[in-house]
C-alpha cells in the first residue's frame, strides 16, 4: 500500500482528486488514475495471468520429446531375432553407403531380401557375414522397430515417420506454427469485440479439449489438424493474457508487467524436461502437458474483465465495480469524484465517435507505413531464430534433457536482465 501511494504520487495522475483541480486531459487515463499504475491488485493478477504461458509453452515444446529422432531398423521375419541381435540383424540383412552426413553408414530404409531363417538353421552368423553379397536382392522396407528405450513410443515410431515419410514431421511441426500465425492475427479481433477474459476463457477450454483429442486421435492426418487448431489457441491465450496483463497496469509499469508475463516461458522449459523424463512416450506425455489446464478454468472467477476493455464498451457501471475491488486490495481509496471521470471518458466515445480502425492504416502513411513493414521483419526474423533453436535442440548434440534445461536457465537469466 505504501509503494502504492509513493508510485501514485510521483506519477502525478492520483491522490486526492478534487474536481476543480481536474482538467479534460487529466482523464485520459482514468484506470490508472483511479488505482494507481501499479499496485498489489496488479502484482497479483500479473503473476496469475502469467502462469497461463506454461501449459502453452508445454504444447509448443511437446513436438520436440513427441517426434525425437531415435535409431530404427527393418523390422526383421519373424524369428529371426531368437537367432541373433538387433545389431547382428542390422550387420546381415543391412545396406550400407558411405555418408558424409550420418555417424553410420547403415540404411535403415533397405535390407537385402534373403530366406534368412534357413541360412541361420544352417550357418553361423559369423559364416553368413562372409559370403558374396554382390548378388543379393535389395528391397525397400515397409515396415520399421524402433529404440523406444529413451523417449519410448514416439509420433515417428506410431505412424512411421521414416524414409519417405520423414518430411511430414516437420510438417507437423509446421502446421502448428501456421495456426499459431492465424492465431495471433484473428485472436486480437477476437478479445476486442467479446472481451479478454471471455476470450482467454474460451481459449483455455478449447486447448484442454483440444489437447485431449491429440493424446487419443488414432491418425497422423487428424494429428496435424488438431495441431493446428491447437495453435492457433495457444497463442490466443498468451495473447489474450498479455493484453489483459497489460491493461491493468499504466505507466513504466507497461514495459515491466510485460516481460514478467513472459517470465515463467523459460521455466516451461525446465519443467517440461522433467515432464518428459518421467513420462516416456507421446501419448503420456500429451496427457500431462494438457490435464494442468483444468486448473487454471477457476481463474473464471478470480480475474476480472479488462477495466480499460469495459470502459471502451461503454460499460460503466461493470469499470465501476472493478475498480472498486481494486481499490480495496491496493488499500487505496477510490477518487470522490470517480463516476464523474469514467462519464467524462465514454462521453468522449459518444461524442467523437468509436474509431474504425483497419489493418490498412498501418499502412496509411509514410511514417507508419515504415514502422509496420520494420517490426513485422524484426518479429519473423525473431520468431524464425527463436522456435528454429528451440524445436531443434535436439539436433545441436548433446542428452536433449540437459540442453532444455540449460536453455531455459539461460532465457530466465536474459528475461532478469531486462527487468533489472
């Protein structure tokens, strides 16, 4: 309460308001001039909201424990493998080629096409790596096992996501990120015409539902389109959240509010690093990044509509009783004169008119038209560094667990940086 009244004070937009002392330009910010920019009320909901960036981060991240990449071979006849190893099976029946690229020279998309339990019947294993091979018959698998000991079942292993059909991980992985693309864009025309909170509401139940349908669809087709759908979702909660977060702060506090909503990403590495050590194979581990989220659905009546969202609807009377509860929590004391200032702000709506705001006026003119076409290079180029490392640690050596979770230190570190 202390540091409320302190920050108040020297923002010079509260205290003890007295109408003669007001002018019109005095309301233009009315939320913050009732509560304060900052305060326990916003310390509490932006820690809230920013917990709803785990079980999106988790969705996000999934796909690289989901679709890992683990050794696989053609599946042997059966029998053989009573014979001999998997890695004797791999020496006999393997095609190699001399790759500059792979650690093993052996192709797991062919074998050499032999009655192989009557050669072991009547020869050793040891007899059988030295004959000819020149003339041995090459035919392409179509069916693989897979070394489940490390991520156990996988999309690839499920769905044989191999040889030729190798590229349609990543397709997969892109079809998330196109809904997230669609999602960003269409979520913000969204929460401006129903609400943030009704937004973020229906999101997060569509996510758990959604989520569920991907840990028990029994296609690859359906797999990716439930992907996107869950995509597009994701980012309309974090968005959703990051508004809302934002819209209850003012002042400085803008800047600092919006990197702690974004605080708990890294730590959604760490954990679900564990999450996926304990929980080998997909399908688990699909369950324990959604089933998190039936907790958050009780933030339904803990966080309140966007003050500044419900004062542009003309809602004055619904602004009005969440700013008093507000109030009551930052232990500051609304203005007297409250009702006058949010009636003066929706008069200015109905006076001037709600602007009708299009996408072609980031385009209108030159000096916005720079900026725009600035920020939308600067926010691919990030994106496309950030989800390229981050979807492939897999692929940068080293045990997958450890490299999460060093990653994860590292953004907590950057992310604390620039707070301080």
């Amino acid at each position: 309460p202390g540091f409320v009244r302190q920050n108040r004070r020297q923002s010079g937009n509260v205290g003890v308001f007295k109408d003669d002392q007001r002018t019109e330009k005095t309301y233009d910010d009315p939320v913050s001039m009732a509560i304060g920019e900052f305060g326990r009320w916003q310390a509490i909901l932006t820690l809230i909201l920013s917990l709803l960036n785990l079980p999106c981060t988790w969705h996000i991240f999934v796909l690289t424990f989901q679709g890992a990449d683990t050794d696989f071979w053609c599946t042997p006849p059966p029998g053989v493998l009573h014979h001999i190893s998997v890695d004797q099976w791999k020496n006999l029946s393997g095609v190699f080629s001399v790759s500059s690229t792979k650690t093993s020279p052996y192709d797991p998309c062919s074998y050499r096409d032999l009655n192989y339990e009557i050669l072991l019947e009547n020869n050793s294993y040891e007899e059988l790596l030295k004959r000819n091979t020149q003339n041995d018959k090459i035919k392409m698998c179509n069916s693989w096992q897979f070394n489940t000991s490390e991520f156990g079942d996988t999309i690839i292993s499920e769905w044989n996501l191999v040889c030729d059909r190798k590229e349609l991980k990543n397709f997969a992985e892109m079809m998330f990120l196109m809904g997230v693309a669609f999602g960003g864009f269409f979520s913000g025309l969204v929460s401006d015409r129903f609400g943030r909170k009704k937004t973020l509401m229906a999101s997060l139940i569509m996510q758990l539902t959604l989520g569920i349908l991907v840990a028990i669809c029994p296609w690859f087709e359906l797999y990716m389109v439930l992907r996107f759908i869950l995509g597009f979702v994701c980012v309309s909660i974090v968005f959703s959240g990051f508004v809302l977060c934002m819209e209850l702060v003012g002042g400085k506090w803008l800047t600092i509010a919006g990197v702690l909503y974004l605080l708990p990403v890294p730590m959604s590495y760490i954990i679900i690093s564990g999450i996926a050590y304990i929980c080998r194979g997909w399908r688990l581990l699909q369950w324990c990044v959604t089933l998190p989220a039936v907790f958050f659905l009780v933030l339904h009546w803990f966080i309140p509509e966007s003050p500044r969202w419900l004062l542009a609807m003309g809602k004055v009377e619904e602004t009005k009783e969440v700013l008093i509860k507000a109030s009551k929590i930052n232990n500051n004391p609304l203005p007297a004169n409250i009702d006058k200032i949010l009636n003066q702000s929706i008069s200015k709506f109905e006076i001037n008119g709600k602007p009708k705001v299009r996408v072609s006026d980031l385009f209108r003119t030159k000096n916005i038209r720079k900026i725009s076409l600035v920020l939308y290079i600067l926010w691919f180029s990030l994106y496309l560094v950030y989800y390229g490392l981050v979807l492939n640690l897999s692929n940068i050596g080293g045990n997958i667990y450890v490299n999460t979770i060093i990653s994860g230190n590292l953004k907590t570190v950057i992310d604390t940086i620039v707070i301080a």
